[in-house]
C-alpha cells in the first residue's frame, strides 16, 4: 500500500514507539490519528510532528473501553475520512511472578487486577480496535492494513505472566485475522520487539541495563526508529500478511 494521503490511526501514539511509527509513517505521506489516553502528550505529539510537516490529528481513547474505541473511530472518519491503515501499539506493563514464596510459605501472588489490567490493555484494546478498523475498511471499500505490536515476551518471560499471555494472544489475533479479512484486501501482520530503548529502560539501574544489553546479540537496545521501520515494512508491502516480524537484535529468552 502507497502511504501517500492515506489515513493511518496509531494507539499509544503520542509518545515513544508510537510516536516514531508516525514520524516514520507521516514522513511518507500518510495523514496520521494519534490514539492516546494522555491528552496534554497528544498535543505535544501533534505539534511536533506539523512542525516537521506531517498531518496529524490527535484523538483521547481508553483502548480498553469499547465505547471509548467506538466513538474515536467515529471521530477519526468523521474529521479525516476512513482509515486506511490502524497500528495497535498502546501497552501497559504490571510485572509480577506468579507466586512468590520463602521456606515454603507463599508471600505474595499476582493481583487478579493486575493480570487483568494488562489483558484488558495489550489483548482486548487490539481486538476492540482491530475490530472497528476492518469495519470502516470494508463499509469505505478501499484495501487497508492492520498491524499488531507483540513481543519477544510472546514466548514467556519470567515476572511477565500477563505480558507474555496477551502478546501471544496478540500473534494468534494476527494470523487468524490475516486469513478471515483477506478476503476484504486487508492485510494483516504483526512486529515482535525485542529490548527497546525507551523512558522505561532508560530509567533502569545501569547495572540491569548493562546486563540486559549484554544478552542481547548485537551488543545494543534497538531504537524506537527500527520498529518504526518494521511497521512500514509491512504497511508497504503488499505481499506480506498473517507473519511477525521479529525485530530485536537475535535476542532469544
């Protein structure tokens, strides 16, 4: 797909990852829907990216809240015209172990609400948002693209129960989507990440991060502007759906 004046909505875009997707995405000629729960980042988000001359649009959505969804996809049709394009990139992360336990003696388990929290967030936020997407694709009759954000974490990582359950569930989304929506001329592919520099590794103790980098292949945290690279990739590529593409250095957990 040619990204030149094509709408392309992006969730958790007024920062980090989702902010370089739009510099990346809206450098070739898409006209962007920032999707955020932070209004004050959206519009630092908007005025950065027109300062740079992209088009960019911000709109308030809790991704979890499938009215919240419903009307920002409203909202976007409405002042920018059908979407062409949707990345789900908005995430939380509430880290715990299982169950954790001393001499026998269970100290602590994961909060219900934590688990829920994250699904509710990294799984049900794609599909809510997916969901709204293909149908403005379909009813607009023009071809479009849907791309997920996952994990290296998909596998499983320890402390990251609910982390690594939804971006696996993220990856089944993708490959089930890709085959009941091809025949509407969407595409549908996902990109895995590894370890990302971002504010939150950045806010590391340097003694993890050092340790983090070092298991890492390629001797380095990947930028937010390879990701960005990887979504284009296969926003661009008319060929490429129901695939993941790992972008993260050779790490293996």
């Amino acid at each position: 797909m040619k990204l030149d004046n094509t709408v392309i909505a992006i969730t958790g875009g007024a920062r980090g990852l989702g902010l370089a997707m739009a510099r990346r995405l809206g450098g070739q000629g898409a006209r962007l829907a920032l999707m955020d729960m932070d209004g004050d980042a959206l519009d630092h988000a908007v005025s950065a990216l027109h300062a740079d001359g992209i088009e960019a649009r911000g709109f308030v959505v809790d991704v979890a809240d499938e009215a919240s969804v419903t009307q920002a996809f409203r909202d976007i049709a409405s002042s920018l015209g059908p979407i062409h394009g949707l990345v789900n990139n908005a995430g939380i992360v509430r880290d715990g172990l299982l169950v954790k336990a001393r001499d026998g003696k269970v100290e602590k388990t994961l909060p219900l609400e934590q688990w829920q929290q994250v699904i509710d967030v990294n799984l049900t936020g794609v599909f809510l948002c997916g969901r709204e997407a293909s149908v403005q694709m379909i009813e607009a009759g023009h071809r479009g693209v849907i791309v997920n954000i996952s994990s290296i974490s998909r596998a499983g990582n320890m402390g990251q129960s609910n982390y690594a359950a939804a971006k696996a569930g993220v990856v089944a989304l993708t490959t089930t989507w890709a085959s009941e929506l091809a025949r509407y001329g969407i595409r549908v592919g996902a990109v895995a990440p590894g370890f990302i520099e971002t504010d939150m590794t950045t806010a590391m103790r340097e003694d993890m991060l050092d340790k983090l980098t070092a298991g890492v292949p390629l001797g380095r945290l990947g930028q937010p502007e390879d990701i960005a690279e990887s979504v284009a990739f296969i926003m661009t590529n008319d060929y490429f759906t129901g695939r993941v593409v790992e972008c993260d250095g050779g790490l293996r957990l």
